[in-house]
C-alpha cells in the first residue's frame, strides 16, 4: 500500500524502496539503506542524492560518519503539491500545443431556449476564468428572460469569472447589475455605438467563441477553434481601446 501511493506521488520504485528503508532504519549509512532496500550499494548513493534534492531525505554527520535519514511523511505531500504547481504553470502551453496540432475546429448550433442557456453552461466552465462578451442587454434578456439572465450572472460571480463587457453607449440597460461596471458582478465595461451590436450576445473565452442570435431567430451557436477565437479576442481587444468609460443615458 505504501509503495503504490509514493509512487502515485511521482518516485519511481528504487526511490520508494530506499525511502521507506530509511524510514524503517532511521538515520544510516548507505551501505545499511542499500542492504535494507535490496538495492546494490552503488545505485543507492544516486538514488540517496536524489532524494536529498528532492526534500525527502536529510544529511547529518555522527563523528566523521555521514548518516542519511528520512524527512517526516508530510514532505511527500508537499512534493506532491508543488509538482502540481509547476504542472498548472506549463498547462496552458501544453494545452495550446494540444489544441493546435491535435483538435480539428468545431462547430455546435443550439436551438430554442433551452438549446440557447447550454451556451451559457458551457461559458460557466471556461478554464481562463474570464469570457469577453459583446452584449446588448435588452435582447440578451428578451432571448433568455429575465430569470435566466440574473441566475447566469450569479453563477459566472460564484465560480470566480471575470467578464469584461462592450454595450451600447445609449439605449440599453444600465443598472448596476448589467450595463455597467461592477467590482461585485465581477464585470468590466465599455461602450460603443449602438449600431455595431446586433446579435444579442458574442462571447469570447478558452479557445472557443460562442454567439446567442436575438429573440426572433431563436439560436446560438458555439465554435471552438484557437485561430478563430483569438482572431476575434483581438478584435474584441481592439474595440475594447475605442470603447468609451461611460454611457449616453438621458
């Protein structure tokens, strides 16, 4: 049991084998660990430096004696986190490689409204924990309703995602809960003419852009493809530059 789950850890099994003799010896010489673990002497001083720089075995000294012992059990935890540290920093590269050389481009078209809010499910699981959205509030409410809208904007806020906002500079909503900027719904905004939104909502987020038509059409659609969203992430990025901070409310 308690070689599988060091080796779960990340140690291969001569590291395991000499980490659980030195537990077992307490403080020794490598020639005792290597008799303990069943390893021959002149692999173990590897194995044991290893494990040094790895945190889990400490060095003393008993007179001229250089003695090795294992560090407490908790640091197998520890190595364990930060390995997974080092893996979530590398992620998103990998991921990127992932995505270009393995993932053709996909297309999902919803219908209705039900169809229409499992766009919105899929936003709510955007790994970045940030979806770019161009959204003209009062047909984003008449594609979804009311009660939908205000339980997708709960829902983004709980799980931690940001939304930065283009909206119409004049003629739709703007209260603190949508339309404007907001540090508690987690949104960011800025405005453009009106004339530019006619889709009730474009979203942009992970590698994938999603896009909800307006009431009277009646679908959205979801393409998940790294060129083409971030083909539109910089377009977003450049509207962003021109957006105004304020809206026209008369």
């Amino acid at each position: 049991m308690y070689e599988k789950a060091l080796m779960a850890a990340g140690l291969d099994e001569k590291q395991v084998a000499v980490y659980i003799a030195c537990l077992e010896l307490g403080p020794s010489k490598v020639p005792e660990i290597a008799q303990q673990a069943h390893i021959k002497r002149t692999t173990t001083y590897g194995i044991v430096a290893e494990l040094v720089s790895l945190g889990l075995l400490a060095n003393s000294y008993k007179g001229k004696r250089k003695l090795y012992v294992a560090r407490e059990p908790e640091t197998v935890a520890s190595l364990l986190e930060e390995r997974k540290k080092q893996f979530e920093q590398v992620l998103p590269g990998l991921t990127d490689l992932f995505l270009t050389h393995n993932v053709r481009p996909k297309i999902q078209f919803y219908e209705g409204r039900e169809g229409i809010k499992k766009v919105h499910d899929d936003i709510l699981n955007c790994k970045s924990k940030q979806v770019k959205q161009i959204v003209r509030v009062k047909d984003n409410i008449a594609a979804l309703g009311e009660a939908f809208t205000r339980d997708y904007i709960k829902r983004r806020v709980a799980r931690g995602i940001t939304a930065y906002d283009l909206h119409p500079k004049s003629g739709d909503i703007y209260t603190e809960e949508r339309g404007t900027e907001s540090e508690k719904f987690k949104r960011h905004v800025r405005y453009l003419p009106p004339n530019v939104f006619y889709a009730a909502m474009i979203m942009i987020y992970d590698h994938k852009v999603a896009m909800v038509s307006t009431k009277e059409e009646n679908f959205g659609f979801i393409i998940e493809s790294k060129q083409f969203s971030n083909t539109l992430s910089a377009y977003f990025d450049f509207m962003w530059g021109l957006g105004s901070k304020e809206p026209d409310i008369t």
